[in-house]
C-alpha cells in the first residue's frame, strides 16, 4: 500500500537499487574492459559515458543504449568468414546480455511503463505518461522493496542469460551454408543466411503462439464465448445485416421528416 | 501487451541481428540474436502466467465484517473493506498491482486501494481500506483490476476480476436539537404528534365561551357561567391536530448535474430527510412527493420508525432511478466509455474474441481505428446487458427476444444515437456522475419549465385538496432558472396560503457557484474562467432576487441554501403551525377563487 502519488514514487530510488545498479555497471565495466583485448571493439571512451548513464539519469532507455553499444559494434568489428563461433565473442555476448536483462531490472523500478495502444510506428514516444479517463493512476510500478533484490535474481539473469545465448547457438548452427544452394539463386552467403535465419525465427515464434493460443482458446469464460459466437456470426451476416439496419433507419428518418 | 521499451528493443535487436549476419559480425549477430532469443523466452514465459496462472485468482471482499453482497449505507459514513486476493492454487507472479476499483460515488479515506504484489504460492493478499460514500443512490463496487508485468518492464497485462456488491446508500440527516419542552405549561398535555391549534374543534382544552347557538351539543354549555350571565353560554375547545408536512423533491435533469456530493439533489435530499427526521421525532406525519421527467410519486404522510426508512429509500431512488437525457455521440463520450470498458471488461474487448468484418471503408487509419474500437465496444456492451436480460428473464420469467436482440446490437454500429444512449447507460450504470461528457450540458440548459410546473402544481393542488388541517409543504425545486415566472405554480401556492397551510421554497444553487466572493478585488487581472465564473454568479444573484420577491409576495418562506440554516428555516415554519399561528381573514374566499382560477386553467 502506498499512499503517495505515482509522481512523487517515480522520482523515489531506495538504497539497495542503486548498489544493485552499481554493482551490475561494475560487473558490464570489467567485461569489457577484460574479455575482448584482443580486438577491443568499444573505444574505452565511451565507458564513462555509460556508466554516467546508468548511475545517474533516471529517466532513459535500455533501448537506446543497447542501439549504441550496437552502433559501436557494427562500426569496430571486423568481418569473418569463418562460421566456427570464437569463445570471446560469446563471452561477449553473454557478459552483454547479462548487462542488458539486469539494466532493464534496474530501470523498470523508475520508468513508467505505458500501455502502448498504438501502432509501433506511432509509439515514438519512449516513456510517455498515459493518463486514464477519469482520473486513473497512470501505468507507473513503484520502486520494488528491497527483498526482491536477491542474489537469487542475478543468478537467475546469468542462468537466463546462458541459456538465451545456446539457444542462440544453436539457432546459429542450424543455419546452413551451401555454396552451391548459393550459386543456385544467386545469394551471398551471408544473404541467405539472413533469410533462412528470419524464416526460422518467424516460423518458431508463430508455431509457438499458435500452440498457447490453442491452449489459452479452451480456457474462455463463457462471455467472451458469446462474445466470439456473436461476433462470428455477425461476421458472416454483416453485409445483410448492415443493408437492412440501414433501410430501417432511412424509413425511420423519412418518417421523422414527414411528422 | 509489449511495452514501448519491449518494441525499441525488438526493432533494434533484429536490426542487428540483419546486418550482423548480412556484414559477418559474429560478436553483433550473437549479441543482437541473444536479445531476440530472450525477449522471446520472457514472453513465453510472461504469456504463460497470465493466461494459465493468473485466472486462478480469486477476490473476496467484506464491508464492515459482511460478505453479503448487498446492503445499505450512508452518505458521508465510512466504512471499513477487506479485500483479500487468494490464488485457488499454487501460483507465481513476480509482479502484480492490484486495484480495487471504485466508482465516483465513493471516496478512499487515507490510503488508496491500490498495492503491489508478487505472488507465490498460496499466500493470499490483502488490502484494507476506509471509504465513504459522497452522495445517496446506489453503489456498486464492480471488482478488482489487477495489472501485471513481467520483472524487466517489457510485457504488461491487464485483467479483471469481478466481484460486484451493490449497495443502497441512504441519504444523512442532521440531529437537531429542537426537542419539545419537558416543562408542563398547560393542563393537559396533548400526546405526541398532536397539537393544539387556536382554533375552535374538539379538543380537551378550554379556548373560549360563547353565546349558546341552537345545534350545539348540550353538554358543551357551561351551566355556572350561564346561571351567573342569565344566558346560555357554550364551551368552546381549541383544536387538537397533528401538523403534515408534505416535502416535494424535484429529481430532474437540472438536480443531478455534478460531481456527486455537489449536486443540488445531494442538498435536497439532506434537507429533506433532516426535516423528516426531526418532524417524525416530534411525531409529526410526514408525506413525500418526488417527481422528475416522468411524474410524480407520492407516498402518503405517516409515523413512525418504518414510514421513515420508507421515505429515506424513496429519496434514495430518486437520486438513483433516472434515465438520462439523450445526448448525441461524441468522441469524448466514446472515449470515456472505451477506457472504462477497458478498465472493467478487457476480456470483452480483446481481439482474440472480437472478430471484425472485412470492409475497405473507412479507408483512412485513424477513422478505422475509430470504427473497429466502435465494433469492440458494442460487442462488449451488448453481452453486458445480454447478461441483465438473462437475469430479468430468469426473475421475471418472460422470455426475451434474441433475434431481435442481435438485430439491435448490430443497429448500434450505424445509429449513432441509439449507440450514444448505451454509452450514457453504461456509463451511470457503472457509477459515473451526470456530467459532460455522459450528459450534455445543452440538454440541462433546454429545461422544460412547464412540465416541471404543470407537475409541482397538480402535486401541490393534490395536496391541498386532500389536507385536513394545518399542513406544511417545503418545496424543494430547483427554480433559480425560471427567471422569476412560476405560471400555474403561483396559483397553486396561493391556493395552499389560502386554506391556511403554509409553503417553504428551498431552492439551492451547487455550492462552488454559492462560494464566490464577488466583493474581493484581485490584485491580477481576472482569467476569462474568473470572468465567466463571476458574471454565472451575477446572472443567479439576480434571478434570486427575481424570485424571492415574487414568493414572499405569494407568502412562501424562501431559502437558497440547503444546509441547517434551510433546516432550521423549515422547523420554524413547522413551530408556526403547531402554535396555530397562521394567517387569518377572508381566506375561504380567496381559496375558492384560486380554485377555481386553477381549474379554468387546467381545462
């Protein structure tokens, strides 16, 4: 229970979030500092920049930062065109992800999180208040108590974190290389990998959906049944149905004209 | 639902993932394919919650240690609400708000209703509250919205749980300390409810002596007196009656304007049963007659305990069953009613369950939007009140007609005004107050004067033809609009001060119009809201004026306040009619003239 208001509880950061936010930017810091000496594709300059972000500006986006980190990336590392999967890069990858799940941690305490009811291309605006008719809180979380910040929850991230990334490795793996399938249509090799990469993810993501969906259909209450009934219905009639409300209400109007 | 951040994050990662792949970076590919693979395995695992962990919620609620789902309350008294939130199995959701909602008419004293929660297990939740009702009618608490997101920020979900109670809110009353005299002043005390009137009848107590008239009972001549005059001289007793007061409640449009506990009928229907209240304790009769745009109802004056509750639900429906003004559709009115449905019904509104026919038009996206949101709507409003049909064919057992039913469901997509007409419906079904948008202002400002009147003066009339002796009759009218001209409702009151009874007008303005100081001078120029507010203010200061000298010259007793000061007004009427002291002459002339002024007017 709380009795303030969202406003005043945004702008409220107990103690242990800010040590869990610190000791989450020290862990992001040693990582990559340490694990890419070799090719050290984030210039060092950057990190204060970072570390500035995540300790003092309350009001930002993971996002934002991710696409810079990404930006960096793109723009520093160099192309391979071997498909073997370097050790570093997957430390990398697993130190960045882990940065990422504990900064969205972090933050969803202080940024208010609103209900997009738009189209994405309309969702410009990042962290935007929403406010409901009549008078209704906006979609704000207050700041998690103190007991939810539990060693158990980074290893949680960690765990989560390894298991993305084999997940992500073997979605890697199974993506095939055919040279000669490449000079059958054309493509270069890392063009056809795009493709069949996007195919299989859309085709999991969909086929997954779809087995909730089947799940979830079984468990409607019997208005949204009805609902559905009704709607279906009115679906299949509704040109019918449309013609004949219309002509009623042209003969009502035409008999209001006439009184 | 994604959130903004869940988007950004989608986009940018297969953004990524693209040209990683297309420019053979291994670190940008592992690393933007990684954030799609976990943001994939967080929404399953976010869907899995909430569509197979949360609908094993459940809520209970009790209202001051009851769990009945009806019961009374009253206006301005607080009451106590556990609502406990008991998952039926074992469950985890990290984390949960959970809202009880409550409608206008209610006010959270302290700490809102509102908390966040994780939930493992079997723990049940619990939140307590204090509330109070702001104004007499019904109140019904729907249930609890719960909203729940997944630890990162990057999914939401929102899901409601009903648990409606309906509550009959009775309207306060003062306790006035105007208690009979304990002191023994006369002879005989007349019972409770009775009093002695300064006028000849059959009473116990002496008023005067008179000459002997040939008809008058023997046994009233005072044998001593007339031996001692040499005349027959006869006893005449005063008067022993009760005093009726009659209280007429206008329950119109223009009454239920407002935020509620600020409306005009809030100030009524306190005055009204604060007078009931104190007139019954004396043990006076007390009679009402609430009317609004669909006629009167009278409830005939009586004692006791029962006749008072009687009359305190009387006045609770008045400020409850009403049916709104037709307004005319508009966005606002759309809008509102799309939030709140989505507050209370989002099962309804989901897109899973709400198929939408293919058509090309409208052709543009916002107007599309606009009409699948209209679809999703009348879908969600229809299977509402599909549900009450069901429970009035069971209560009643007369069958309704289903074909008929959908036919008219579907009208509600092309007839704008049927579909604003639920919207309004929906809307005070759900416990909002009579103001823009639910309500037009424009149809409050067409008031029809004449049927009001016609109404008040037929009730009055009623009245004063049926009344035995002395009666009081407060009038509580919204008049300040009239400008001044009562037409036939002067006639009536004329007719009433005629046959001896008398008349108290109680015509209340809302309270932030009654509060304005037009004597302060500001030290800043007045904003064009100020300048509006004062020159409203100036208008009913004057229409005040208007018709309080056309009352007093009727003699009515007027009062454009409704606070103990209306209450105390109305008491002294009262006092006057116990002591007899009403106004004398050739009033028995005058009445038949007005009679029959009244009922020339009315052919």
């Amino acid at each position: 229970m709380n009795s303030e208001s969202p406003n005043l509880q945004l702008f409220k950061q107990p103690a242990s979030v800010i040590m869990y936010g610190l000791t989450t930017t020290v862990l992001a810091v040693i990582m990559w500092t340490i694990l890419p000496q070799e090719e050290t594709p984030i210039p060092f300059v950057l990190l204060p920049l970072f570390v500035g972000f995540l300790l003092f500006l309350r009001v930002w986006t993971i996002a934002l930062l991710v696409l810079l980190f990404l930006v960096v990336l793109i723009l520093n590392e160099p192309s391979r065109y071997d498909q073997q999967m370097q050790p570093d890069a997957i430390l990398f990858a697993a130190g960045m992800l882990v940065f990422v799940i504990s900064a969205c941690r972090f933050y969803v305490s202080s940024a208010p999180l609103v209900n997009v009811k738009q189209t994405p291309l309309k969702s410009t605006r990042f962290f935007s208040w929403e406010h409901w008719k009549p008078s209704r809180v906006p979609h704000s979380i207050q700041p998690r108590h103190a007991q939810h910040f539990t060693l158990a929850e980074v290893w949680t991230g960690l765990l989560r974190a390894c298991f993305t990334l084999a997940i992500t490795m073997v979605l890697l793996w199974l993506v095939p290389l055919d040279l000669r399938s490449v000079q059958n249509v054309r493509l270069t090799p890392s063009g056809l990998r795009a493709i069949v990469l996007g195919i299989s993810l859309f085709f999991i993501v969909m086929l997954t959906s779809g087995i909730l969906s089947l799940f979830a259909w079984k468990r409607l209450s019997p208005s949204e049944a009805r609902v559905y009934l009704k709607s279906t219905l009115t679906d299949f009639l509704h040109t019918d149905l449309r013609m004949y409300i219309k002509q009623k209400l042209k003969q009502r109007r035409a008999r209001l004209k006439g009184q | 639902m994604l959130t903004n951040r869940a988007r950004w994050l989608i986009l940018i990662a297969a953004c990524g993932t693209a040209l990683g792949v297309l420019r053979m970076q291994q670190r940008v590919t592992l690393v933007s394919l990684g954030i799609l693979v976990w943001l994939f395995l967080e929404w399953l695992l976010f869907r899995w919650r909430v569509d197979f962990e949360l609908p094993y919620l459940k809520c209970s609620r009790t209202i001051n240690g009851s769990s009945s789902n009806t019961g009374m309350m009253r206006v301005n008294r607080p009451f106590e609400v556990t609502l406990v939130i008991s998952p039926v199995r074992s469950i985890r959701i990290p984390m949960v708000r959970i809202e009880e909602i409550l409608p206008e008419n209610v006010l959270a004293i302290g700490s809102a209703p509102v908390g966040d929660f994780a939930i493992s297990g079997k723990t049940p939740l619990v939140i307590n509250y204090t509330a109070q009702p702001k104004a007499a009618g019904d109140l019904k608490l729907p249930g609890v919205s719960l909203r729940v997101f997944d630890l990162q920020g990057l999914f939401y979900a929102q899901r409601f749980i009903q648990h409606p109670q309906t509550f009959r809110v009775l309207p306060t009353f003062a306790e006035l300390d105007d208690h009979l005299p304990t002191l023994k002043r006369l002879n005989s005390v007349p019972p409770p409810g009775i009093h002695r009137l300064h006028q000849a009848g059959m009473g116990s107590e002496l008023l005067e002596l008179r000459e002997y008239v040939p008809g008058d009972p023997p046994k009233s001549i005072a044998w001593k007196v007339s031996a001692r005059r040499d005349q027959l001289m006869t006893r005449q007793y005063e008067s022993e009656v009760p005093v009726r007061t009659i209280l007429f409640v206008d329950a119109s449009i223009s009454t239920r304007s407002g935020d509620f506990g600020q409306r005009t009928l809030d100030q009524m229907l306190f005055v009204a049963a604060s007078v009931a209240k104190s007139a019954m304790s004396a043990r006076d009769p007390v009679g009402l007659i609430r009317f609004d745009n669909t006629g009167p109802i009278t409830i005939r004056p009586s004692i006791g305990e029962r006749h008072f509750y009687r009359l305190l639900n009387e006045l609770t429906k008045a400020a409850t069953v009403n049916s709104p003004p037709r307004s005319r559709l508009n966005s606002q009115l759309v809008e509102l009613a799309w939030s709140v449905c989505e507050e209370r019904y989002p099962q309804l509104l989901n897109k899973r369950t709400n198929l939408i026919p293919f058509s090309l038009f409208p052709l543009f996206p916002s107007s599309r939007m606009q009409w699948h949101k209209r679809i999703r709507l009348v879908n969600a409003l229809s299977e509402q009140y599909t549900q009450k049909f069901d429970q009035f064919e069971k209560q009643h057992k007369s069958p309704v007609n289903r074909e008929q039913l959908l036919v008219s469901s579907q009208e509600l997509l092309y007839d704008d005004l049927k579909f604003a007409s639920l919207l309004q419906r929906f809307l005070i079904d759900e416990g909002f107050a009579w103001r823009e948008p639910v309500v037009e202002r424009r149809s409050l400002e067409l008031h029809h004067w004449d049927r009001k009147f016609e109404l008040l003066t037929n009730s009055l009339s009623r009245s004063v033809s049926g009344a035995r002796d002395n009666e009081l009759y407060v009038l509580l009218v919204d008049l300040i609009d009239c400008g001044g001209n009562l037409g036939s409702l002067a006639d009536a009151i004329r007719l009433a001060r005629a046959r001896h009874h008398r008349v108290c007008v109680l015509s209340p303005v809302p309270e932030f119009l009654s509060d304005v100081d037009l004597e302060t001078t500001h030290a800043h120029p007045l904003t064009s809201d100020e300048l509006l507010l004062r020159a409203e203010v100036l208008r009913i200061r004057r229409a005040q004026d208007n018709l309080k000298r056309e009352l007093i010259r009727l003699g009515a007793s007027v009062s454009f306040v409704c606070d103990r000061r209306a209450i105390k007004q109305v008491l002294s009427e009262v006092n006057l009619l116990r002591s007899g002291r009403t106004a004398r002459g050739n009033a028995n002339t005058n009445a038949a003239k007005i009679s029959s002024a009244i009922t020339g007017r009315s052919r």
